[in-house]
C-alpha cells in the first residue's frame, strides 16, 4: 500500500511544526540537523529549508555503526557520513524516517557521539512502527503505525517522498 | 621457481581461496582474477572509510572484538604501520610479529607458529615474505574461520599496494578507460608492477606501459597487457599517470644496471620530464623513495607528486580490504 503524495506532505508538515514548536519552548536557536541515510537524510533536507535554516543539513551513513556486521556484513555502496560542522555543544536534532527496533538509532547516536559531544539529541521520526527492540524512543513522531511481522514500511524519494507499505521480501 | 614461472602464475584455485562467491572476499591474495565489480566495491568502501581518517574520533566499531595478526617475515614500515592502522580505526585488535626475530629463529617450523597463533583465537593474518606464494600456502593452511591477506611475497604480488594506487588513480581520473598509465623501473624484481598491471587490465585501462633497461624487463611482459619500452622519454610521452619503481636490489643477485648514477640519467625522473606527462599527469611512487636514483627530490615533492597521498589512501584501502574479507 501506498500513502499518496498529499498524505506523505502532510506527515511532513506535522513533524515541521512540531519541531518548530519544540525549538521555540525549549530555546533552541541554531541546531544541527542531521538525518540517517537515505530516508532520513531526505527528511533532514527538508526540514533544514523549511525552517529556514541555510546550507544543507548534515547525513551520517551508520553501516559502520551496525550491530549486526557478523551477521550481515557492510554494505560497499553507501554514501559517506557529511558532517560539515562540529557538535560540540550543540542540540542535534537527529532525523530517520522510521523507527522500528530502535538499532538504528542506537548506532546513530553512537556516531554522533564520535563527531563530538552534543548538548542534546532530539529523535524527529515520521512513522514509529511497533517491534521496539531497545529503550528508545521518538521525540516528535508524524505518525505512530501498528502492522504485522511481514510488513515493511519504507520512505521512496527524495522527490517526491512517498510512503510506502510492503511485504517483507 | 624460475622467473618465467614467477612472472606467469596462473592458478585457477588461487582464484576460488581469493573469493568465496563473486562479491564476497575470503582470502585477499592476488588481484589476478578479481572480478572488476568487486575491485570496484574495494574502492567504493575505501572512498567511505577514507573520511574516518578526518574525524575527531578515528574509528569506526565494525571489527571490535577481531584480533589480526601482522605477521611480517620481511622488514616493512609503511605497509605494516597503514595495515596497523586501517585495523585500529576499525576497531579490531592487532598483533605485530615480526617473525625475522622471532620463533623461527629458534627453530619452530611455520606451521607450528601458525598452530600457535590459531590456538589464541586470531581471525586473519596479514603475510608479508620473501618467498611468492606464501601467502597462498599460509592460507591452505589456516582454518576455516581465519582470512589471510597477502602484504607481499617474493616477486609475485602486492595486491593491497595495486588496489591503493588505483584508488588515488581514481581521486584523478574518474575514468580508467581514457588513461595512460607507465610503470617505470625495476619491473623485474616488482610485486607491485605485477599487481598494478594485472589491476589496470582489469580495469580496462587501454594503454598500459612498462618503462625500464632490457635487463629489467621480464620474459613475456606484453602478455600481461602492456607495452615495453627501453627509453623512458618516448615512454612517458602524454601519460596520465607515472609510477616509479624503486631499484630492489636486495633482491638482485647479479648486476642488472651499470651503476645508479648511470640509471638516474636514464631512467630517473627529473623535472625536465615533467613537461613530457599529458598536462593533468601525476608522479606516483610506492616507497621507500630513493631520492637521486629513481626520481629527484624536486618532482618527488612537486605539485605533481601524489606520493603522500598514496599513504594516506593506503589506510582507507586497507580498511575496505579488511572489513570485506571479515565479513560473514
């Protein structure tokens, strides 16, 4: 099943005002944006211009972060991280387009960590989907989806970004 | 072996020990019959690895919990020092043996050294020896579990030097199937001009020369794909790429040239050859660089000169070549 175009938009425009909203309450003036590939750094693009703020926003490549290289290996063809910056003391504002066991994620902040030490990390997702895994959780979620096992639900894109839901190949 | 059969090994189960099924590396051995999808996912990882280098924490936790031996039969700084390297910064812990001081000067055989190491759970050897095909018998001999890595034995391949320099190649020039590419120098006595050569053939890099005195030119040289020239002007003509080979002679056992002096007139890169390379060209040379013999001081740190960029890219490639031949 697909979202159509206007239902992905408005997703979108969900997690942009909450965390615009979330910027403002808590004072955050110049946050680093950065976004997971491939959908997430989509995402991040996104938000980094519709909130105004200039350049591009900053992609990280976790496959050296996985935790499941043992069982899977690396894949060779994979952007690399773009960190343009420097996190130190700054609030991170980090963006994935799911969150399903969370090991993404983990490793995502692992990565960070490894660019320096942020004041904070804020977790923008657009679907959190069940099938947690490890303690973590979204911040700012543009939908919350419950869906069977054999279901997988992935962002195509980048323009423009369609939801989309499958069965597990 | 005799130098016609060190320069024509054609071993077709080298080829399956080098690669368990088309993309997937289980042993690094030659570069011979490497398919050219998987030298180019080599480079690709290299290019993600390579930004690991700049971070302000140099790592990435992929081999954590690996333990790699470098077991060196043979003296070597740069190789072991990038191999050292490319191994911390994935995490992976690494052993130095420097088995020219070690136990076989006691008396125990490889294979018992080799036992011996098994026994303390290691996951790959990095081989450097003088004798070709080293690497080859290590691997036989290893267990399953365990990859090994050929860092250079005897006359017959460098495989993890080729996959560098083509790499910093590829930092130049995007496509290898424009390029002119000499090899210049002792060819003879050149792991590294055989690995090159077999890489850039692969790669189908159309106008490949090797560049050196008759007496340094091996029997059947054109058979590898590349054209032999005697006088170095007219060979590095319009190149793209210059690789100069370092004069190895510890490894000569009869008197191959004149006298250096003599070789440095006629094979040595001055900057008056400069002018000669095609206008984008660039001077590499796999080290240790000797200054004065093969190459001048002047191009060898001149702005066509990527020589240090050779090293740093050395790390990158190594860590590709690591993570690939660990990975399940």
């Amino acid at each position: 099943m697909k979202y159509s175009k206007t239902q992905t938009q408005d997703l979108l425009l969900k997690i942009e005002n909450s965390l615009r909203d979330y910027l403002l309450n808590n004072n955050i003036k110049n946050p680093i944006i950065i976004g997971v590939h491939t959908g997430g750094a989509w995402i991040a693009d996104w938000l980094q211009k519709s909130l105004g703020f200039e350049g591009k926003a900053a992609s990280l490549n976790i496959s050296f972060y996985r935790d499941d290289f043992s069982k899977v290996g690396v894949n060779p063809r994979v952007d690399p991280t773009a960190m343009p910056v420097s996190v130190d003391d700054k609030h991170v504002i980090l963006v994935d387009d799911v969150l399903f066991t969370g090991r993404t994620t983990r490793a995502a902040i692992n990565e960070i960590f490894d660019f320096g030490r942020p004041l904070s990390v804020t977790l923008v997702v657009l679907v959190e989907r069940n099938g947690k895994e490890l303690p973590i959780s979204a911040d700012i979620v543009g939908e919350k989806l419950e869906l069977d096992n054999n279901k997988n639900i992935k962002l195509l894109g980048p323009d423009p970004m369609i939801l989309e839901i499958i069965d597990k190949g | 072996m005799n130098e016609k059969d060190d320069m024509g090994i054609k071993n077709k189960e080298l080829n399956q020990q080098n690669i368990v099924s088309q993309q997937h590396l289980r042993h690094f051995l030659d570069i011979e019959y490497l398919p050219k999808s998987l030298i180019l996912d080599i480079l690709d990882l290299a290019e993600s690895f390579a930004g690991v280098s700049g971070q302000p924490v140099k790592k990435v936790p992929l081999l954590r919990g690996k333990t790699i031996v470098n077991l060196f039969f043979e003296s070597s700084t740069r190789t072991r020092t990038t191999f050292e390297l490319a191994a911390k910064r994935l995490s992976a812990d690494i052993l130095n043996i420097n088995l020219d001081y070690s136990a076989t000067k006691k008396g125990e055989t490889l294979l018992d050294t080799l036992r011996n190491l098994q026994a303390m759970h290691c996951d790959m050897f990095i081989v450097r020896h003088p004798s070709s095909g080293a690497a080859e018998f290590i691997s036989k001999n290893v267990l399953q579990n365990i990859s090994v890595i050929n860092a250079g034995d005897g006359r017959h391949a460098h495989p993890t030097q080729a996959m560098l320099d083509i790499f910093t190649i590829r930092k130049y020039f995007s496509d290898f199937t424009k390029i002119k590419v000499a090899i210049v120098g002792d060819i003879l006595h050149s792991r590294v001009a055989r690995s090159l050569m077999h890489a850039l053939r692969i790669l189908e890099v159309p106008d490949v020369r090797v560049i050196a005195p008759k007496t340094l030119l091996p029997i059947g040289i054109e058979d590898m794909g590349a054209t032999s020239y005697v006088n170095m002007d007219e060979g590095i003509k319009n190149c793209n790429v210059v690789i100069m080979l370092r004069l190895q002679n510890e490894r000569m056992n009869s008197s191959f040239i004149p006298n250096e002096h003599e070789y440095y007139n006629l094979y040595g890169f001055t900057p008056r050859r400069l002018d000669l390379l095609a206008k984008n060209g660039i001077v590499m040379h796999p080290g240790p660089v000797n200054r004065g013999v093969e190459i001048s001081s002047e191009v060898a740190d001149g702005d066509r000169s990527v020589i240090l960029q050779q090293v740093s890219n050395g790390i990158a490639v190594r860590m590709a070549i690591l993570s690939l031949s660990m990975q399940p």
